[in-house]
C-alpha cells in the first residue's frame, strides 16, 4: 500500500471551489423546523449490564419523521454536578451493540450518548432502529448510499442527520447533562454526522471528526475503487442519465458545505493511506471549516485512523477545554 492521493504539502492547501446548493440552508432550516413538530419525548430507561463503576440508560428518542430512534447513555456512578457529554455516531454498517463497547468516555468522567443508527447495525456491530416504521422492524446490511439519491427530500441521509440533530437535543434533557458543554465525535460516517451535527446544532461546542466520510462525494467516487463510495459509482454505471442528478442530491449532503458553515472548535483525524475515505476528501472539509481547528494526522494508516491513540487525542483535547469531569 501506497500514498495514492496528494502529498501531505499539497493536503494542507487544498481547499475546492465549493458547490453549495442555492437553498442549501434553507433546505435544511425547513427539515428541521418539520421535524421539531413531533415532540423529542427522550425516555432514558434504567438497563443492568453488571457495570460497577458506570451507569447505563436505554435510550430512545424520535428523530426523522416522528420514528423512536435508539441508543444509550452511560455516565459515571459517581459524579458531582452537571457533566459535559460527548455525543457519538457510529460508523458505516454499524450499531448501537452494548454498552460493554462504549465504556471510555464515562469511565474517563464524561457523559456519553451513543446514537443507534437507523436501518444499520448488520454489518460490524447490532443495531436496533429501523429505517422506518413500517419496514418490518429489521435493521438491513449495506448498503445505505444510493437509497433515494435521486431527490433530496427523501435521501437516506436526510434521515440520519436529522436524528444526529436530536441525538443533541436528546442528550441536553438528560438532568446530568450540562447543556453548555456538548461534544460530538464519531468515526468514517459517524465523523460525517459530526460535521452535519456542527453546523446545525447550536448546543455543539466541540466537534471531534475522525476520518470523516461524507465528504466531496465526486472526488470520491472518481479517486477511490473501494465501498461505501463505490455504491455511488456502481448506481452511476448502470444510470448513465442520472449522473448529474445524484451529485446535486449529494452536495445537500456534504460534509465540506457542513464544516464550512460549523463554528465549534474542531479536532480532525486524517489517515494517509486510508483507500475508504481518502485524504484530500478529509482536507477538503478540514480546509473549509468555518471554527477554530486543528487536525492529527496518521501518516502510515489505512481507514483505522488513529485508533486508541486518537482516542487518548480527544480525550486530552475535551479536557483541556473543560477541565476534568466526573
């Protein structure tokens, strides 16, 4: 494996012409203000799981449409006072699973919302959200990409990020939750999320994308053989006649007209050799982002980023901004 993108130089300039639909925000503005319609009705249930030092809540929320959206809550057993809470979104394929996988954030003092993500969870890890209510109940393996790409108003993404929104606001009802004090993490997809997350939540202080996906989906999709971007490729093949109009759905959904338009301050993760999202895909969002910022970069990394040593990144960077929790 090789460096098959810019070199590094070349990553910290490039900065692409942006192609941000004419109604951009209030495309967004509008989903959100629908979707504030249906009450949050965020129910955080008491669940046993043996843990001794963390305490753990089923949560459930309605996010896209009114639909119950699932998750979890873990926050410290002992704490004084409010805490600040990172809100995590989960990669491509992948669900809320259990507690046992989320345990860094509250054991190291923090409040830490795990969003389910909806109609995922069977590829790496279980989830338990449907896409919709009336598909059977049952999470689905991939893909997710391509599913009504050809109108904003119903793309898949529409839906996701309208549930990372709530996830936020969910979060911020929780009485342990300090609302002044709210990070958002997450990594591939869940780093795109972030971003979406940034720009249109105003409860977000920090965002914290590792390896984002999501971002400057042509390059992507001209750059990279490998999936979930290959999805798009694929739907192009065969619909020869709808090229341009999947790119004008998709640059609604974009993370780099996101991080231009977010203002919390920022820590990124970029991966060099990383063949799913590459780089200068990363740098484009990194590049545009409208807040305070600063990036790690893994030279000698795939799509792993940073891993645990990312992890002890973030965690070094939240508290330096709010000090120790717990």
């Amino acid at each position: 494996m090789a460096i098959f993108d810019l070199p590094l130089e070349q990553l910290r300039v490039y900065r692409p012409a942006l192609e941000v639909p004419l109604d951009f925000d209030r495309f967004w503005s509008d989903t959100l203000e629908e979707a504030r319609r249906t009450p949050l009705e965020p129910r955080f249930e008491p669940a046993d799981f043996a843990l001794r030092t963390v305490e753990t809540f089923d949560l459930t929320f309605r996010g896209y449409g009114g639909q119950a959206i699932k998750g979890w809550l873990l926050t410290p057993l002992q704490r004084s006072g409010r805490l600040p809470c990172v809100v995590e979104y989960i990669g491509y394929g992948g669900g809320r699973g259990f507690p046992y996988d989320w345990l860094p954030w509250s054991s190291a003092g923090f409040a830490h919302l795990v969003m389910d993500t909806r109609g995922q969870g069977s590829a790496w890890r279980a989830g338990d959200t449907p896409d919709r209510d009336d598909d059977g109940g049952a999470p689905q393996f991939p893909g997710f990409m391509t599913r009504g790409i050809l109108n904003q108003q119903g793309y898949y993404y529409r839906r996701l990020i309208v549930d990372a929104v709530r996830a936020i606001e969910a979060a911020c009802a929780h009485p342990v939750v300090d609302p002044q004090r709210i990070a958002v993490t997450g990594v591939s997809q869940g780093g795109g999320l972030v971003l979406a997350a940034a720009a249109l939540a105003t409860e977000v202080s920090l965002a914290l994308p590792d390896v984002p996906f999501l971002c400057a989906f042509r390059r992507a999709t001209e750059l990279t053989d490998t999936h979930p971007y290959q999805e798009i490729v694929r739907f192009c093949k065969i619909h020869r006649d709808k090229i341009e109009q999947v790119f004008r759905t998709l640059a609604y959904f974009d993370g780099v007209h996101f991080a231009a338009r977010a203002r919390a301050e920022a820590l990124f993760s970029v991966a060099l050799l990383d063949e799913i999202c590459p780089p200068s895909t990363v740098f484009a969002a990194y590049n545009h982002y409208g807040g305070p910022k600063s990036i790690k970069v893994y030279p000698y990394n795939n799509h792993e980023g940073g891993e645990t040593f990312h992890l002890l990144e973030k965690i070094a960077f939240v508290r330096q901004r709010w000090g120790a929790a717990g």
